[in-house]
C-alpha cells in the first residue's frame, strides 16, 4: 500500500520570502504520479503542480517549483515569493489516491 | 463556469437516515473519485470509477455505496449516517486513473451534518 507523509503540521513564511513544504512517499511502483494540492480556508482544492516520476525533471509552475528525488521518494514543494494568497492548507499525494496528512501554512504579512 | 458541481453544498440528515449527495461535471472525464474528509485531516479515498469500473477501497464502510449511472453524473449514497460519518465529502474528476498527465479537478464538496 501506498503512503504519503508530510511531517510539517504547521509552517509560517514572511511574504515574499521563499519556504519549502516536505513530503515523503512509499510505493512499489515505477511510474506514478505525484502532486501538490492547495486547500485555502473556502476548501475548494486546487491542483498546484505535478510530477511524473519517469521525468527527471523537475516540474515548475511559475512560483511553485518541487524536489523530486526519486530514489530518496521525496517529493518537496517550494514557494517562491510568498504571498498572502498563498495561505492555505497542502497536501501532497500520489496518484489521486493517498493523500498526506496536510501542511498548514500561514504567510505573514 | 463550474467543471465539477457537488449538489447539495449542505446536508443535514438525522442519524440511520439515508442520503444521497451528487457529483456532476462537464469535463466528459473517465475517472471519478470520492473523498471524505474530516476536519484538519487529509481527503480519504472511498471509491472511484474509471469508465463504469467500480474500484472500492478495501477499508471503506458497507455503510458508503456509490453508482454512476453516465460519464456526467456519480453519486454517494449513505445508507445509515452515523456521527461519524459527519465530514466533507469531495468528488473530483480525472481523464486518466491515478490522475495522469492531465488536470485534475476537485468540485466544492458537499458538507454532511448528523444530528
């Protein structure tokens, strides 16, 4: 069975400073997918990017950017250039299956 | 221009009583999936389809069943709520199984009270 862990409950970040969410998964699988989710307090979730673990590269969306490190199954989010809007709940997971337990972070003005 | 829509956004029923909440979207998506979520916890896979290919998670309750009747419209049926069963429920859509190279899609969810 698959597993996705995120050990940072809580996190806060000064707006338009940078700051990296981790996530670290278990699977048997050699092609999968892996994704970030953004939950603000409305609750609609949002898709903020994701990675195909045969591409070694690392996916990049605008001020999202990840840390796929494929043989560690670490999968972390970065944020660049924080803002408020930013705020919300993340969740990483694999496939659409297993979801993590969720990092809440707060960007502080 | 809402791609998926959950009916109702509020559901209140009484304990043993049972309810129905609906899923619809407009994306002609194959795959689509059922979450609940409790409150400060992760969304929690209950079911999915892809195509009319019913996929159960091995620990959901009996009490959860789901039908799908077309590729537009999925829906959740509780047999008998408990207290326990009270959560947001979330529905989301995909082309692919396991999400794929393509977006997915959450709708807004539908928050189930029971009294």
């Amino acid at each position: 069975a698959q597993t996705v862990t995120q050990s940072q409950p809580e996190m806060s970040v000064q707006e338009a400073e940078t700051v990296t969410l981790s996530c670290t998964y278990d699977t048997s699988e050699n092609n999968y997918y892996l994704f970030w989710y953004k939950q603000p307090p409305s609750r609609q979730m949002i898709l903020v990017i994701r990675q195909e673990a045969y591409k070694q590269q690392n996916a990049t969306e605008n001020r999202f950017s990840v840390n796929f490190q494929k043989a560690a199954k670490s999968f972390s989010l970065k944020i660049s250039d924080s803002q408020l809007g930013d705020t919300a709940m993340y969740f990483c997971a694999h496939n659409m299956l297993t979801f993590g337990g969720g990092t809440r972070l707060m960007v502080k003005p | 221009d809402a791609m998926v829509i959950q009916n109702p956004r509020y559901q209140v029923t009484q304990f043993g009583k049972p309810v129905t909440l609906s899923c619809s979207q407009t994306l002609n998506h194959n795959v689509m999936y059922w979450y609940q979520q409790k409150s400060s916890q992760a969304p929690k896979l209950l079911f999915h389809y892809y195509d009319k290919d019913f996929n159960n998670e091995a620990d959901t309750p009996d009490n959860f069943q789901s039908r799908r009747p077309n590729t537009s419209f999925c829906f959740l049926d509780i047999r008998s709520p408990g207290l326990g069963d009270a959560a947001m429920y979330l529905c989301a859509t995909s082309r692919r199984l396991a999400g794929g190279a393509d977006t997915q899609y959450f709708g807004p969810g539908t928050r189930l009270t029971v009294l």
